[in-house]
C-alpha cells in the first residue's frame, strides 16, 4: 500500500470515463473514493483494478437524484479518507429531448443529477479540505445550444457558469475547473451514422479517446495557477 495519504472522490467511477480517471490517478498515487449509483459490479470490477496499483479504493453507492443522500456523501468519504484533496464531478444522465418534449420531471432529473449534485458536494468538499482542487465534467455542448438534448445541455451550461463563480470564490484554498469533452465514448442516445457525419465535421476528422481526458485531468492537477477555466477536449467540436 503506498503511503502518502492523497485521495480524490470520483462520482460516476465504475465505467466509462470515470473508471478511467480513477484508474489514472490510482496509477499517480491517489486512493479512490470511488461513488457509483446502479452499477455495483462494475464498480466492484473497478476497484480491484484500482487496488492492483497498491492504493486503497472504497466504494461509495450514492443516489445523485437524493439530494439527502449526497450530503451525506462528502462526510462518509472524508471519514475513510481525511487526506482527500480531489473532487471529480463526472457522474452525469444524458437523455435525448427537445424543448417541446422537456416535461418538468426531465428536467429536474438532469438538473438534480448534472448540476444541483456538484453543487453539494462542492460545498461540502470544500468545507471539508484545507486545499484542494474540483474538476467538474462539462461538455462540449456548452459551446452551442443543442436543440435534441435541451435539459443535459441547460444543465451543463449551469454547472458551467457555476464552475467560475466556485473558482473566484473558493480561492486560493480550492481551484475548480472544468473539462468539456467532446466525441470520446459515445452513448447509445447518439445513432452511429449521426456520430460518423458529426466526426466527419471535426477539424481534427476522429474521435478521442479517454487517454486524452486523463491528460486533462493530470494538467488541471499539476498546473496550480489555473483556475476558473474549461478545456475543451472535444477535437475543435465547439468552434
Ligand atoms: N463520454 C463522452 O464522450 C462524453 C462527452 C461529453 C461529455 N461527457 C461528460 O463526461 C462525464 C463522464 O462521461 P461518461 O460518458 O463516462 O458518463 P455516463 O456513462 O453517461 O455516466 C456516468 C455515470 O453517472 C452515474 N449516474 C447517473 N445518474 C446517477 C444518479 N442518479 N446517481 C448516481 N450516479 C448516477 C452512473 O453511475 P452508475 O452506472 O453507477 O449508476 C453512470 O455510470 C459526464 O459528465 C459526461 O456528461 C462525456
């Protein structure tokens, strides 16, 4: 077991991009506090891969959409790890929808989960740590306004704006960042013969890959004289 006592919380760890992270930082020396909803195996997979890197992971189950339940959150995880310094906000819903078809439980299910979830933990995370760094996950489609996902998109923009107000006034204590990736590990919301047209209009004409989301995360925890600022990841998506 290495023996420094640095540790992140990665919400939405089990797969996908957030198992990448948490595998990237457990490679840097980070214990993980790794938060999952649903997917209890995957995160039981994750971890032992985590542990393989002789750092210490604990699973943390937590529904986003409860917002008791994530204010909990924080306390349970500086209780196992009082050397946390790291939030990654990446657990997110993404759910097609226009404007017409948004009803007000869509809505909030995508504001709850993608922005009002950060928000809390945020808070409490920077209440609990003397200095740290918060990394939210955005998305490129901040850069325009998505009319088939009009609720992920509002609430990306959201934590977005939130994003810079965290960052000038959790400062110099806490940077917070954002990320807005781009096409790296398309979901099932987004048919493949749309995604090829849309790569096809890439300046960079392919898709990422999780390697180049790491290489962010590694940046915006190295470089302490960034903050407030969002890297797009996205292959020149948003110009
Ligand atoms: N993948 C991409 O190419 C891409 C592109 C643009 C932006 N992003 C952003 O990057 C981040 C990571 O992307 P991703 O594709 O890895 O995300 P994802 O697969 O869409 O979702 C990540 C995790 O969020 C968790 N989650 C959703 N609702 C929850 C709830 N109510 N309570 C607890 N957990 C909940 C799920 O955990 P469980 O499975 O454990 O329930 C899910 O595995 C997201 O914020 C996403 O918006 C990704």
């Amino acid at each position: 077991m290495k023996s420094n006592h640095k540790a992140a919380l990665v919400t939405g760890g089990a797969k996908r991009l957030g198992k990448a992270i948490c595998l990237a930082l457990a490679e840097k020396g980070y214990h993980i506090a790794l938060h999952y909803g649903q997917s209890e195996q995957e995160a039981e997979e994750t971890a032992g891969l985590i542990q393989r890197q002789s750092v210490k992971c604990t699973l943390f189950k937590c529904d986003l959409s409860d917002m008791t339940a994530v204010e909990k959150l924080v306390s349970r995880v500086f209780q196992e790890f009082p050397g946390c310094s790291l939030l990654i906000n990446s657990a997110s819903v993404f759910k097609r929808g226009s404007f017409q078809n948004t009803d007000l439980a869509f809505l909030e299910k995508h504001l709850t989960v993608n922005f009002m979830a950060p928000f809390l933990l945020s808070q409490k995370f920077a209440q609990s740590c003397s200095s740290g760094l918060i990394v939210n996950m955005l998305d490129t489609k901040i850069s325009k306004h998505s009319k088939h996902f009009f609720a992920y998109t509002l609430s990306k923009k959201l934590l977005h704006e939130f994003t810079k107000m965290a960052a000038s006034t959790l400062g110099p204590a806490i940077r917070v960042n954002g990320i807005c990736p781009g096409i790296i590990l398309p979901s099932t919301e987004t048919s493949q013969e749309a995604l090829e047209k849309m790569i096809r209009k890439l300046p960079v004409k392919r898709k990422g890959s999780p390697e180049n989301i790491i290489r962010a995360v590694i940046y915006l925890i190295e470089n302490e004289f960034v903050t407030g600022d969002c890297l797009y990841v996205d292959g020149g998506e948003h110009l």
